[in-house]
C-alpha cells in the first residue's frame, strides 16, 4: 500500500511540475494577440471593397465591375455640356428651398426637390408653360406644380408648403389623403402619369392595333413599338422620364 501511495503521489508531482514549467506566459499570449490583430486586419482589407449592404442591413460580397473609361468620359462630356446657371433669373436651375411637411409628407417632399433640380422640366414649365398657363389652367396636377414651382424659385431663402399639389394629387389617388407616410416612388409615379395625362400632346389616339413584327431585328421591333407609343403617349413627361 505504501508503495502505491508513493508511486501515485509522484505522478501527482511530476504533472503538476509539468504544468507550472509549461505554462501559456505572457510572451506566448502577446504573440497570440498579435497574429489574431494581423489577420482581422487583413480581413477587413479583403472585404474593404467588396462588401456592401442590402435594405436590410445584411452584408453581400461581390466585386465591383470595371469601369469604362470612355464610357465615363463621354459622361463627364454629356454632363458638362447640360449644366445650367443656378440663377433663378437667368438658368433653369435650382436653389434648393424648404419643404412643409404636411404631416408625414417628407416622402413627397423628396421627390419634390428632386423634380424641382430637373432643369429640363423647369424650362418647360417655365416657358412653354406659363406661355399658356391661362389655356392649361384646367389641367389641375400640372397647373398645382406650375405654382408651386413659381413659389420654390421665388423664395429661395425661404419655406414653401405643397398643400394644393398635395389635394390634387390625393383626387386621383386617395392613398395620399391625410397625413400618413406613404410611398415616395408612387407618389412619383402617379404625380408624373398626371402630369402625363394633362399635357399629352396627342388628343386623339388611335385605335387599338395588333402589331407583328417579331420576324424583324430587336432594333426593327424597338423602333416599331416606339413608333407605336408616340403616336398615343407623346408628351413632356415622355419626352424625359420614358424611353
């Protein structure tokens, strides 16, 4: 029994030597630290450019795609050559301006500022337009952003409030009566299809055709069915938000 306990009590010793001659020192921690540190880093270089989010918030990976050089070039060009003066008296530009929200409007708002900085819209309105305003009162949607576009460059210190665009906007889509947060994209769309609507040039159409072209070139059939739209959907609004 004594030599058992003797035996036992020297294996004891022996582990118990080895785990305090062996232990994990500062030294080994340090160097642990270090290599964790260098391969986050390295991590986040792999990922710098290639990691994005989606509406959610959650993280894709992909690459970029290589940019064109000419492409961006003719860009810059076409860019260039459509700037206009941001002097309300002179150009056709924007001095952006405060917007009431009526409510939870800042959905409309945002488009508002947006169409109010689309030089090519504002000339219209303010010269084709307003050359017949009197003639094109009727027109209630385009006539309520005409006015309310006036007030914007106008009053370029101060705030303006949407309320007649608004109500005649809510006539045709009653989703936007009331105060409540709504969709911006819709609001565009159906402000823009009223717009539309009001100042189509076309005040006839066509009836209805079957149109077989499918044998032709994607060019041929492009061309076609544009033809086709023209001759029914022909206004402003086509002519810088469809193609």
């Amino acid at each position: 029994m004594v030599g058992s306990s003797t035996i036992l009590n020297q294996k004891a010793y022996q582990i118990s030597k080895s785990s305090k001659t062996t232990p994990i020192g500062t030294n080994s921690i340090s160097k642990f630290d270090e290599e964790s540190q260098s391969k986050t880093i390295k991590l986040k270089q792999s990922f710098q450019q290639t990691q994005f989010g989606d509406n959610y918030g959650r993280s894709k990976r992909f690459s970029r795609p290589e940019e064109d050089e000419e492409e961006k070039a003719s860009l810059k060009q076409s860019l260039a050559s459509n700037l206009v003066s941001l002097s309300t008296s002179s150009g056709f530009g924007y001095v952006p301006i405060g917007l009431r929200n009526i409510g939870n409007t800042c959905y409309m708002n945002s488009i508002l500022q947006c169409l109010f900085a689309s030089a090519p819209l504002t000339e219209y309105f303010e010269t084709t337009f307003k050359s017949q305003r009197k003639i094109l009162k009727s027109n209630k949607i385009a006539y309520a952003y005409y006015e309310l576009l006036e007030e914007a460059r106008s009053n370029a210190n101060g705030c303006v409030t949407p309320s007649e665009l608004k109500g005649q906007i809510s006539k045709v889509a009653k989703q936007f009566y009331g105060y409540g947060q709504q969709d911006a994209q819709e609001f565009l769309r159906f402000l823009l299809d009223g717009m539309h609507n009001e100042l189509n040039r076309v005040t006839s159409k066509p009836k209805y055709q079957e149109i077989d072209c499918e044998s032709e070139s994607m060019e041929v059939q492009s061309d076609v069915w544009f033809d086709y739209f023209k001759k029914r959907d022909n206004s402003i609004i086509t002519d810088l938000f469809e193609g």
